[in-house]
C-alpha cells in the first residue's frame, strides 16, 4: 500500500504532466497558426505576381 508521500507525489507527478500537455498543445496550436499565416501571405504574393505578369503580358502585345 503506498504511503500519503508516495500518493501526493504520484499527484504531482500527474498534474505536472497535465501541466505539460497543456502547454505542448498551445505551443502546437500556436505554430499551426503562425504557419497558417505563412501560407496565407504566400498565396497572396503569388496572386499578385501572376497579376503583374499578366498586366506586363498584355502591355507587351
């Protein structure tokens, strides 16, 4: 049978782990956020290149 000192440990051996999840998943949401704007900005810049292209296509026609 474990002792009160071994059951408080296991305690906050899981809350410490509990802890440690949550802070693991808000760093994984937050760069999946920060990536996600990447991305976005990235396809903007690609629209706005092919419509310079475009423009400079039909100036030179």
């Amino acid at each position: 049978m474990p002792t009160m000192a071994q059951s408080q440990q296991k305690v906050n051996v899981d809350s410490l782990r509990a802890a440690n999840k949550m802070k693991i998943d808000s760093i994984k949401s937050a760069n999946q956020a920060r990536r996600d704007s990447l991305l976005q900005v990235r396809k903007e810049k690609r629209k706005k290149s092919e419509k310079k292209k475009e423009k400079s296509k039909k100036s030179t026609q």
